[in-house]
C-alpha cells in the first residue's frame, strides 16, 4: 500500500505524483507531510 501524504497548501490527504508533488493543487514534494498512522490522522469529535 503507498504512503499517504497530507498537502500543506490544499489540505488533501493524497498518494504523490512520480515526481512527489501534489495530485490535487500540485505543490512541490517539500509541501507534503507523511500521515504515520491513519488514526493519528482522524479527528474523534467529528462523525
């Protein structure tokens, strides 16, 4: 399974391009952020 990335510009939870930029707004790799564990990721409060 690929690594999910949280982009710092559009928000989006996203698997990179081949050249590590973002999918969805296409911010460089540098404004990516690894998400380490999927429940870190998840806000309780909201359902």
């Amino acid at each position: 399974m690929a690594d999910k990335y949280r982009c710092k510009i559009c928000g989006q939870v996203v698997t990179p391009l081949p050249d590590g930029s973002c999918p969805i707004c296409g911010a460089p790799a540098e404004m990516l952020v690894l998400i380490q564990d999927k429940d870190d990721d998840v806000d309780p409060t909201k359902k």
